[in-house]
C-alpha cells in the first residue's frame, strides 16, 4: 500500500507485507508499481479485513476464486502462501481448503487438477464431457490425473454419452488397477470404487473380486492408511456392499491396529451395523489389561460419553494410562495422534477433570510422571504443572520439592494390589502371548516371506508390524505383572473405606448401593465389585461408616452417606480366588 507520495523529494513511501516504510523514487515506482482494481482481493481485504475473514470461514470456494481472478493461475501451496496468515490461520488452513475444494470441484468454470504442484485455474467457458474431453482422458497416462478426471465426472454428476465412452473410462481406470496394483493400494481402491459408481465394471473391471481381495489384512491396514481422509469413510462403505459380514469380522480384528481415521470411521460404521456390544467389549478389554493404544486412549478421551456407557473408567481412572503412553516415542501419523492427545491434556480444563476425582497421593504421581516425562519440553512441562498448581495450590511445595535437589526422601510409593483371580487372568494372557501369539505370527512371517519381493508384500509388512506390538504387549503385561501384586485381601480392616471392604451408601430418596472395592485389575458389575482405581472408590477411600460424602452418579454427582462399611462376603471372597 502506498502510504506517502513526496514529489518534493521525487519518492514513494511503501508499505509491503514483509518491509513497511520502503522508500522508491517515483519514476521507478511507476514502472514496477501495480495499480490494482476495487474488486482485486488485495484491495477487498484492505478495505474490510472483517468482512474477508468471514467470507473466509463461510465461503470459502469464493475466496479462492477471487485470489484466482486476482493473481491468475496458482498452485495450492501458492494459495496458501497468499491467504495465510492475511485471511485464514495455519491451524484453520485445512479445513478451509477442504471447504473450498468440495465446493470448486462442483464448479464447472474451476479446474482443480490432482497433484497438488499443478495449479488450479479459472476456465473462460464451462468443461463439456464431450467426446473430445474423453479422447484425453483415453491418452492419460498418469495414474493419479485418470482418477481425478473420473472422479470429476462423477462429481458433476455427468451422463456417460456412449458405449464407447464408457469403455474408455473401464480400459483407464483398469490401467490404474494393473499399475497401482499391491505397491500402491490406495489408488487401486480408488480405481475400483470409481469402477463401481460409473458402471465401468463390466468385462474390464471385476469390482466385486477387487473388493475381496481389498479386504485381506495387510491390503486394508495399508490401503486405509494410506488413504486420503475424506475417502477412508466411503471406502469402508465400499467394501460392505459386496460382503458386509466379512468386513464387520475384519474390523472387529483389526480394530487395535487402526491408524486414527479408520479407527473414527469404523467404529461409526460397527454401531451403525448392530456391533455396538462387541466395540464396548474390545475397548473395555484394553482398558482392563492396560493394553491400550494411543488410537484408542485419544478415541475414548474424545468421546466421554461412550466412555461412561461402556464403563471404560475416568479420565481420573485413565490419566495414568495417558502420561506413560504420552511417554513412548512415535512416528508418523502415531506421533500426530500423540502430539493431539498431549495438547487436550495440557488443557486446564482436562487437567480439572481429570484430577477431581483423585486422592492426594495419585495427584503427586501424576506430576511425578509429568515431571520424568520426555513427551514435553521444560517450558511446556513448567506450564503443565502451573495448572496444576493453580487448581490445587496445595501441590506448590509438592512440586517446588521435586524440582530441587533429591536429597529429600522421597514419600513410600503406595502398594499396588489386585485379586488372585484377575493376577492369574493376566499371567494366562502373557503365556497365550508368548506360547500362542508370538509363535503362531512368526510363522506368519516366515509365510509372508516366501511369497517374494517384500517392497510390495503387504502381507509381510502387515505380519511385521503384529510382531512388533505383540513383543509391546508381552513387555506390557511383564512390566504390569511385576509392578502389581496379588493378595486375597485377607485381613482388611473395616474401619475405614479401602481395598478389600463392601460399603453400603444410602441416598437421601432412601435408595440404597452396595461395592466391594477390590484392587487394580477387578470389575465384576452382578457382584458390585469395582477397582480402587476407580473414581467411586477413590472418593469413599479412608472414609469412614456414618460420613456424608458426595459420589458419582448418573447425572453428575449426588449426595449420601455412608451406612456400612463391611468385610467381603463369600461369593467376593470366592471370586477373589477365581473359584
């Protein structure tokens, strides 16, 4: 913008995006100088920034254009280079381009080509799928650039003129097949759901042989990862139209395999479908062996209230499971689902939650592990504990201390305890895992191997990477077993509230609950057995028979108090040892 013109002096003073106050002579300036128009996107975001902004966030195919009218052809990279951070923030760019994108490819008078370094551009007159624009999609010969160009046909919801045209579509979208093949699955699945929306599947094109093979392990694991996002829901939708039972199996298999968009996309797909039951079950079953992948954790944190339904615990109950998950090393699209969950636990609000239904000696482990944590550095990790601190001061010395020297004694870690009968389930789970599992998936690679050129063996790569989280899982269940000790819960004083003892509340409608607080790992609902990790146990912990306490409810929280507090009874004492 020009902000001041000196014909005295004979200059220009500038203001570009990158240098305010840049001096230019005037007979310079008006050679190199611009004068843009009123409806330039220059001009309209100078004039109303606030208006631009909305426009941004609600049309954002009409930003695009208008920079595309404004600078002429641009790549998407170009696009973004231009309208962030004037219109549209780093972290808002994707989801404005995806705006953008879904409405432009409707747009007749845009040409949005499919590599992202090929520039979009405004045409003069509206595409017709005439026969000369099936003549070029015949002569292309790169793969991604024929799925773009069916795929546009099939947005535009455009007639196929004749028998000839669609054969052009099924010999092209069958060169993608041939091409792509295994090494590529995610444009072998586009190609053959391209196939299916545009009937091209007659003779050239076996879509329903496409789709069973799609639905092998290592192909689906690899195809859906590699997937755009938008594509994973479609495509899963896909494969149930030819053999729903068969892939509602799949899922459920590879259902702690997932990255993070299957993951969404599959669980939507298994309760839509009446599976509901069997997902609660895998969740809880994670979560009861501490088995739990970053997927999972970040999938249950984000839906609390599936969380609650399926009894998978509180983020109280959780929060430990988090921060030592938070702690392994990730790559990839792992470490972006790591890095997500990290930024909702350093939210106060999370950490508000998380806490409230914590006992004095699991909120000083908790910034125990955020202080040992590698997953933050030491100023993030200083703004994690500052929140801390602020909604519970009390903490202040507690961490003050633990960020000094360690000379002082550090407190006795308190024990861990489960029954007899769930220590015994996870012994036999560990020997499954190294008799069974480990065994059997060797063999599986040894298989996988023998098949040949292990670049493109999906297979291999599929039987590898179960390797790799069945040594996890026997380093996990190891780990658990040797930090957790059994007991019978023998001797359990009934003074107080504590593992090993039934408490009876009465609520103020005279309505009456009866637990038995047991250890970690134990969870019986037809007995009223809960863990002492849960939240209801941790509030009535140490409390005493004739204490009014207030305890998680339905609704929230409600008031009550305690009644009795009891020795185990027989049926408890027997299911203690798993008779």
């Amino acid at each position: 913008m020009v902000r001041h013109v000196d014909i005295f002096y004979g200059r220009v003073d500038i203001d570009f995006d990158r240098k305010p106050g840049h001096q230019m002579s005037l007979a310079y300036a008006a050679e190199a100088l611009q004068l843009l128009d009123d409806e330039h996107l220059l001009v309209r975001i100078h004039r109303d920034r606030a208006a631009m902004a909305k426009m941004a966030q609600d049309d954002a195919g009409q930003v695009v254009r208008m920079a595309l009218q404004s600078f002429g052809p641009m790549n998407v990279a170009q696009l973004q280079e231009l309208l962030s951070p004037r219109l549209v923030s780093a972290d808002d760019w994707k989801r404005f381009w995806d705006a953008a994108r879904k409405v432009l490819k409707k747009d007749h008078l845009v040409e949005i080509p499919s590599k992202r370094t090929d520039p979009l551009r405004l045409l003069s007159k509206k595409k017709a799928y005439d026969r000369e624009w099936f003549a070029m999609l015949a002569q292309e010969r790169d793969m991604a650039s024929v799925l773009s160009l069916v795929d546009e046909l099939v947005e535009n919801k455009t007639s196929i003129p004749d028998d000839e045209c669609r054969r052009i579509i099924g010999e092209r979208l069958a060169f993608v097949i041939k091409g792509a093949g295994h090494r590529t699955p995610a444009l072998t699945a586009q190609a053959y759901m391209a196939a299916r929306e545009v009937g091209a599947d007659a003779g050239l094109v076996n879509v329903a042989a496409g789709a069973a093979e799609l639905m092998g392990d290592g192909l689906f694991l690899e195809t859906t990862r590699t997937l755009p996002a938008r594509l994973v829901g479609p495509f899963i939708l896909f494969l149930s139209a030819y053999d729903a039972a068969r892939l509602s199996e799949l899922l459920m298999r590879l259902l702690r395999r997932l990255g993070m968009t299957a993951l969404n996309e599959a669980v939507a797909y298994l309760l839509a479908n009446g599976r509901e039951e069997a997902v609660a079950a895998a969740f809880r079953e994670a979560v009861t062996a501490q088995e739990i992948e970053v997927e999972f954790l970040y999938w249950i944190v984000r839906n609390p209230e599936k969380r609650d339904a399926w009894g998978l615990g509180t983020l109280s109950s959780l929060m430990r499971l988090i921060l030592l998950d938070l702690a392994r090393s990730y790559s990839g699209d792992r470490l972006k689902v790591k890095n997500m969950l990290r930024s909702r636990v350093e939210h106060v609000d999370f950490l508000r939650e998380a806490m409230a239904g914590m006992t004095d000696l699991q909120r000083e482990e908790v910034i125990q592990l955020v202080r040992e944590s590698s997953a933050w550095s030491a100023l993030d990790r200083q703004s994690v504990l500052g929140h801390i601190v602020k909604l519970y001061p009390e903490l202040e010395a507690v961490v003050a201390s633990r960020a000094g020297s360690s000379a002082a004694p550090a407190a006795p870690a308190r024990a861990r305890l489960t029954s007899q009968r769930s220590y015994t389930e996870r012994q036999k789970l560990l020997e499954k895992v190294v008799t069974v599992d480990i065994p059997q998936n060797s063999k599986e690679i040894a298989i996988a191997r023998s098949y040949g050129d292990l670049s493109e063996n999906h297979e291999f790569k599929a039987a590898k990477e179960m390797q790799g989280i069945l040594l996890k899982r026997r380093g996990d269940l190891e780990e658990m077993l040797h930090a957790v000790k059994p007991t019978d819960f023998a001797g359990a004083s009934t003074e107080a509230v504590g593992p090993g003892t039934g408490v009876v509340l009465e609520y103020k409608d005279g309505r009456r609950e009866r637990y038995h607080i047991l250890g970690e790992w134990d969870q019986d609902a037809a007995l009223g057995i809960i863990s002492s990790e849960t939240r209801m146990a941790q509030v009535l912990a140490g409390r005493r028979a004739g204490d009014e306490v207030r305890v998680p409810a339905e609704t929230g929280e409600a008031d009550c108090r305690i009644a009795e507090v009891t020795p185990l009874p027989e049926e408890v004492r027997k299911w203690v040892a798993g008779e």
